[in-house]
C-alpha cells in the first residue's frame, strides 16, 4: 500500500476504537493545516492531526522533522505561522492569558532532560505548580507533593535531595511528578527514556503504562526510541517532508511506502523491536 494514511486513523492496542465506532471518539487535539516557518525555512507544511481522548499518541520523526517545534506548538510555546490548533475544543491562538494558563492547567509536560530548577529541592520542583497555582495552604501543597513522589516509584527520602544529587532516571521520574502535580488529563513527554540505559528505561516505560491506565491519561510523546514506541502507543505519528505521512498504529504505519518509514520500521534494529508485537504464530511485522 503506498500514499499516506489518514492522520485521523486509530489504533486498537489498548481499547481506541476503530472504523466506525471511531466517531464516538472524543477529539482532545485537533491540528488543521498547520504551518510553521522560521524565516524562509519552512518545518510545517499544512499539518493536520488529531490526539483522542485515553490513547498513546507518539510522534517520530528524522532529525530536523520539527517533532519538538510541533509540541511547542501544541502547548502553546510557539505560535503557527498559519493554521489552527484546538486543545479541550480552545483554539490556542484566540485565547487570552488568563485562558491559556487555565487551560495549560489541565495538561503536564515532562522536558527531555527534565528541566528541573537547580536551586530548588526535589520536593519544591515537584510543588512548584502547586504554588503558582495559590488554590492551597502551603502544608497540604507539601503533602500533596509527596504522594506524587511516591506515586512515580520514589519515596520520602528523596524529597529533600537537589537535582545534581540525582541519577538521570530519578530526574526523569521528578520531572513525571511535576508534570502531574495538578492532575493532568492530557501529558505531554518529549523523549521520555533519552539518555537512559535499558533497564531504567524499561522500568520508565513500565511507569507510563502503569500511570496512563490509573489516571487515565492521554498522552501525547516525541520519541526517537522504537523500543519505548513499540511498548507504549496506539498510534504513530510520523512527520517527513514537513508533513504528518501518517497517523496509525504500527501495522498500518509501516505499509506506507516511503524511505524514513522504511529506513525506521524495517530495518534490522526496528524489526527486534517490534517482534514485541508479533502474535504467537503469526509473521512477523511488515512482512509479505
């Protein structure tokens, strides 16, 4: 099959609906032919994409596709050059501050390296939104914090240790606790296990399944890394010659015939990763 796949298409690993019943999916964000250039150069060409309600949508991409530019976008950090983006049905580009702080409240992001504050203990980065937000007395903002500690697989003891005291997977892990300090619906995680070795990666991904089913999280995540792609989404996005090519869960995805996808999905490392999704007795992925 060669051409795109529809960049409204949805997967089924964890319970999105598909075809028909598609329609009764709710629409969180909706990207309409989106462009973005910086000068004369030009990273987003007419994008169009839409993240539903509860799933793993991830995004990948070669370097230089605009993968971060395009959740900057989203999170509103960056404004189109033309098109629209709505968020919770807001369209970004029409609202005030005050509108956008309150709707950038329903929503956490996790930075690539974690963007932790240096001068700040674990505890005070992971409260920081908490104190922004002035709706609590400072006590409870001290135990709301700790359980979001706790909930992302550390414990009280680390609370008071400063971001240089951290390994690179427990700065990962804070940086989750701040990103859901005001209980998100949608999370946004840009290269969620870079820089980790496999194991702390593994367990990173173990995290994100575990809390995406708990609190039932949309999520939307940049992601160079197939083995955390193949493990934690529903659909992939890919982006090459400054467009969504498709939008689609990997079987789907890897069917569209153009070199990235090729060089990404059926390459003798994409193939490992993605025996994970091999049935039993079936052939393997992307084969005739």
């Amino acid at each position: 099959m060669t051409g795109e796949i529809a960049a409204g298409a949805t997967g089924q690993a964890t319970g999105i609906a598909t075809g028909e019943a598609r329609a009764h999916h709710e629409t969180v964000i909706e990207i309409r032919d989106l462009v973005k250039r910086f000068g004369d150069a030009v990273v987003h060409d007419h994008v169009n994409l839409d993240v539903y309600r509860g799933e793993v949508l991830s995004i990948v991409g070669g370097s230089g596709s605009g993968k971060t530019v395009l959740l900057r976008q989203i999170v509103g950090l960056e404004r189109p050059t033309s098109g629209s983006i709505h968020v919770f049905g807001e369209e970004l580009a029409k609202l005030r501050p005050a509108q956008l702080q309150a709707l950038r409240n329903r929503w956490g992001l996790q930075f690539q390296r974690g963007a932790l504050f240096s001068a700040l203990s674990v505890i005070d980065n992971i409260a920081l939104p908490l104190r922004e937000l002035r709706a609590l007395p400072d006590n409870l903002i001290c135990r709301v914090s700790l359980l979001k500690l706790q909930l992302v697989g550390l414990s009280a003891r680390d609370a008071d240790k400063m971001p240089s005291d951290l390994s690179g997977g427990m700065i990962k892990r804070v940086a989750l606790a701040r990103a859901l300090a005001l209980e998100p619906e949608l999370v946004f995680l840009d290269e969620p296990t870079a820089g980790l070795d496999p194991m702390a990666s593994d367990a990173y991904v173990g995290l994100i399944r575990d809390l995406r089913r708990e609190l039932n999280l949309t999520v939307v995540m940049v992601t160079h890394d197939l083995d955390t792609l193949v493990a934690l989404s529903d659909r992939v996005a890919v982006l090459a010659d400054h467009k969504v090519l498709a939008a689609a869960p990997i079987p789907e995805v890897i069917k569209v015939d153009h070199p990235f996808i090729r060089e990404y999905f059926l390459g003798e490392r994409a193939q490992r990763a993605l025996q994970a999704m091999r049935p039993a007795s079936g052939p393997a992925i992307g084969d005739a």
